[in-house]
C-alpha cells in the first residue's frame, strides 16, 4: 500500500572556515525493495570548526528564551557548527535540492529562500524558488527563529518534499530571507529539518515526520539513527524513516520513556567518572538525545569535574581559589550541620536573599561579580556534597576542590587535552533505564587537527540551561554514534543499543 521503510544515509560532515572552499558534495540515489538510499561524502574534522561550534553553544546559553512571530514558546538552541551529519532533500516539484541537517533537538524545517537578497549566507546556499514549482501552495505567514548566536527569519509556504524515496504532500516549511549569523555563511548545510515535536514547532507549524505518519507514508511510527563512528568510514550514518536497521546496532534496545514532548527528552539516572559515582544525578537528571549537537554538554560543575579527571586544560579562576580557600571549610561545616545545600550560599551572604540558585536564573543576579561569586559558591556546595557522599576527609576534599577551580570549562572553548594521555584517562557512564551506557576516553575525546598535527579536545562543553527546561544535559553526536537510537514516536519511547 505504497508503506515504505525509508532509509537516508547522511554524511558527518564538519563545517569550517575552509569548507567553503572545498568541493561541494556529490550525492548519488539508489532504491531497493522499499528502501530509499541517499550517500553522501564527507569531511574531516577541523579544530577551528569545533571552537566555534563550542563557542555558538556557550554563546546560545545565555539566551535560550526565542520568540516566533506570535510571541510563542521556547526553541531549542544548538550548535550546527562542528561535526554534522545531514542528507539531501527535496522540496517542490520538479524537486529543489537542499542539503539539510536531521536535528532531532527542533521541529521545523526551513532552507534559504530565492527572495534572501540581503544575507551572505544565502548567497552561498541552495534557494528554494516557488515560482519553479507545480506543487507550491502560498502561506506567507512571517516567522523568525532565534538562536542566541543568530537567528533566521522568512515566511512559511508549503510544498511537497522529498526524503529519501517518499514524497510528504503540502508540508509546511520556512523559506528562510534573512540569516543573520556568520554560522550560516560558514555552514556546509543549506538548511534543517526538525525531527522534534510540534510542541516546540515555530508557528505550530505540523513536522515533516508528523506528515509522514498522518500521510501514512511509513510502516512503523518510529525512525531510527545511526551515526558512523569511524570518522573515515564511507558512510556517514543513516536515519530509518519507518523503522529500525538490525545491522546497526547489536543486542536489544534499552527503551526510556520521553519524559517531555518538545525536545526527545528522558530522565537520565547516576553519571560516573570512572567508577566512581559523580552523585549529580543520583536524584534523576532531564536529558535530550540531539543529533543537531555535535558535542555532549552538561552543566558547569560537572563538565568541570569531568575536565579535572581527564585532565583537560580549563581556564584558572582566582575567584573560584578565593572562594574556595575564604568559604571552603564553613561551607563543609554547614553541609554536615545539615544545612540545605540549596541554602548554603544564602547563608554566608554569597548569594542574594531571593533565592538565586546557580542554574536556576543567573540572569537575575544583576551585578557580574556576584553574580560569578554567587555562582562559584553554589558550584563549590555541590563539589563538597558529592565528595561527602564518597565519605572523603575534609582536607582531601577541599584539596580537590580546590583542583577542581583548575578545571573550569573556559568560555574560549579551549578543553585541550593530551593526546598521550588517552589511554590513561577514566571512563564515564551515563545511567539510563538502569543500565550503564560507557564512553571510552577514544569515543569522548575529539581528534582534530591539520597538516598531521593532531590536536585532542574534550568532547565535553558545558552548557547551563535555566529551568523550567533545564538544567538539561544533551547528548549529541559524540554519544549517538556510540548508540544506536530510536525515537518510538508511537509509545513515546527512546530506545538505545550499542551501535554496530
Ligand atoms: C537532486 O537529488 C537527487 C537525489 O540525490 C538527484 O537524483 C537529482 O539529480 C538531484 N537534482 C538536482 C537538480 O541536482
Ligand atoms: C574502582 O576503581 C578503583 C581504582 O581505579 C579500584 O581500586 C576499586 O576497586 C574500584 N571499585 C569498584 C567497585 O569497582
Ligand atoms: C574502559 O572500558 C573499556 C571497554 O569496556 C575497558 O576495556 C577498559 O578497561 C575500561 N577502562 C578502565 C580504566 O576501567
């Protein structure tokens, strides 16, 4: 009944300021018995490329809140600079082609439009024309996304589009007429296709993967990713519209329920460095599975504890020294005295009265000084409390501590690390559905590098999500192209494998 399973092959594909003078991708099609294939090339990791892509997370932090045209909800933020895997699709009849990122971690699906006369970015990108399709249907409803580091804006229209073998009829998408970031000029894609949920759709507009299944154009309601691990591997990864590709992945799937429709969010439990309990999310922790993110991003006081383990090189902070060696042992005494470790910095007047919590708001303390005061204060309780729950002597948890003011993730991106020291470094774990999910030091840290000199990078960035939707830790490329995922839209399930 024209059901099809419908697999896209994308590539990993790592933007920089070189790519744009390199040759475009050349895409070649094959189907076979209900399957859709798009191959792509790829490309080679480049340093310049992952700092700037650290740097647009950091920068997106502080300003998570966006605005469609109706003053609508939040949108996701992310990173599509760095290492990217995307697919080719079609939009229009005779079908426009667009290089498109596969971002699970937003919902809406827009490429440059033929009437952006203004932005360098679209200068450099595929445009999508209506005038040349059959199919077009006009909105013209005006819409802009904002990312914190730039943003987008245009109109919706609609038209039909192509995803690998099917066709999604009258699907509404953004014809992008302004791209106002340097990270569009320099990107390799052309656009996003959201596999989000309508929740967090600019202008509620219906997702492509929504139309999929109302269309019935798919066997089963969940799709399914697989990203290459091996960097020089000739296919990028694949996403499985319909179902689920058993050579990807090997054992059974650990399946967690979404715990929030927007993002393909999950409770995450306990997250150990090593084999030692960091104790941040002993209580649950949210998490969202992104395959728009190149990086995995956590909050601050964790990536920095992350960093001191692997020995990652941070940025050394005086006040987080004072702080520590000023306030360190009256902090101890009041987390033991069992004062509430949410009250601690409050009570020896580090933090304002009104109940300012690191991450929950740091936009509300107004001065900057205290506000890195404040907020170093409550980074150093939740440092003691997770050492005094692995029963640590007092002075050896203020050594560390101290330490750990040596690891703090800096906002340049600079989490350089020794390529030597690989094989020495700990494993982490991330807890899910009861089970362990591993990252070796060879599948977290990020080789980079030209001319034959390589350079490592942690693939931990520290990102600070406020609530209500944070904090949140995100899972990106670097742990989805260790598990094989699958977004189950139907039980609103996320499963993972070990990927094969
Ligand atoms: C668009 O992409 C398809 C599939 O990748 C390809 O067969 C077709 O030739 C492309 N069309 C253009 C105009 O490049
Ligand atoms: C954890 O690792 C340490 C050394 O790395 C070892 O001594 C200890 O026995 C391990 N504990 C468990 C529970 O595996
Ligand atoms: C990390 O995990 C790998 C793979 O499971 C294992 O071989 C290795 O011994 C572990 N390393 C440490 C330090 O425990």
């Amino acid at each position: 009944m024209g059901r099809k399973l419908v697999v896209v092959t994308c590539c990993l594909w790592i933007v920089t300021f070189t790519c744009l003078l390199l040759p475009s991708a050349s895409a070649s099609a094959s189907a076979s018995a209900g399957l859709s294939r798009i191959s792509l090339k790829k490309q080679r990791l480049d340093l310049h490329g992952l700092m700037a892509a650290r740097l647009a997370v950091i920068m997106s932090g502080q300003d998570m809140m966006v605005a469609s045209s109706e003053g609508q909800e939040v949108m996701p933020l992310k990173n599509y600079l760095g290492a990217q895997y995307y697919g080719v699709i079609g939009i229009g009849s005779p079908p426009q082609n667009f290089t498109v990122i596969f971002d699970t971690g937003s919902s809406n699906l827009w490429v440059p439009s033929s009437k952006c006369f203004f932005s360098i970015a679209c200068y450099f990108h595929s445009k999508y024309k209506s005038s040349r399709s059959s199919t077009y249907t006009k909105n013209g409803k005006s819409c802009e996304i904002n990312y914190g580091s730039g943003s987008i804006s245009g109109f919706f229209s609609q038209d039909n589009v192509k995803v690998g073998g099917l066709v999604v009829k009258d699907q509404a998408f953004i014809e992008a007429t302004r791209e106002g970031s340097v990270i569009f000029i320099l990107a390799k894609f052309d656009g996003i296709l959201g596999l989000g949920f309508q929740e967090i759709s600019m202008g509620n507009a219906t997702p492509v993967w929504y139309n999929m299944l109302k269309q019935d154009l798919v066997r089963d309601d969940v799709f399914s990713i697989w990203l290459n691990k091996d960097p020089l591997g000739q296919e990028g990864g694949e996403i499985v519209f319909g179902g689920v590709d058993p050579k990807h992945y090997k054992g059974k799937h650990t399946y967690v329920p979404v715990t929030g429709k927007g993002y393909w969010q999950f409770d995450m439990g306990d997250f150990l460095i090593g084999n030692r309990s960091t104790g941040v999310c002993v209580g649950g922790c949210a998490a969202i599975v992104d395959s728009g993110t190149s990086l995995l991003a956590g909050p601050t006081p964790v990536i920095t504890e992350i960093n001191h383990a692997i020995g990652a090189q941070g940025f050394i902070s005086a006040e987080c020294k004072e702080v520590v060696s000023e306030y360190g042992e009256l902090i101890w005494e009041l987390l033991i005295s069992g004062v509430q470790a949410n009250k601690v910095c409050t009570q020896i007047g580090l933090c304002p009265i009104i109940g300012i919590q690191y991450m929950s708001g740091i936009k509300t303390v107004v001065d900057k000084e205290d506000k890195l005061v404040c907020m170093t204060c409550q980074m150093t309780v939740i440092w003691i409390q997770n050492q005094l729950r692995q029963e640590e002597t007092k002075d050896k948890i203020l050594d560390y501590v101290n330490e750990l003011c040596e690891s703090l993730p800096s906002p340049t991106g600079d989490s350089v690390i020794d390529c030597a020291k690989i094989a020495r470094m700990p494993n982490v774990t991330f807890t899910i559905g009861d089970k362990p999910f591993k990252l070796t030091p060879q599948q977290y840290v990020v080789k980079t590098g030209k001319d034959g000199a390589t350079i490592c990078m942690s693939g931990f960035t520290a990102l600070d999500v406020p609530p209500p939707r944070g904090p949140l830790w995100i899972l990106g490329d670097v742990f989805m192209a260790v598990y094989h995922t699958v977004f189950d839209y139907g039980n609103l399930e996320i499963g993972f494998a070990e990927a094969a």
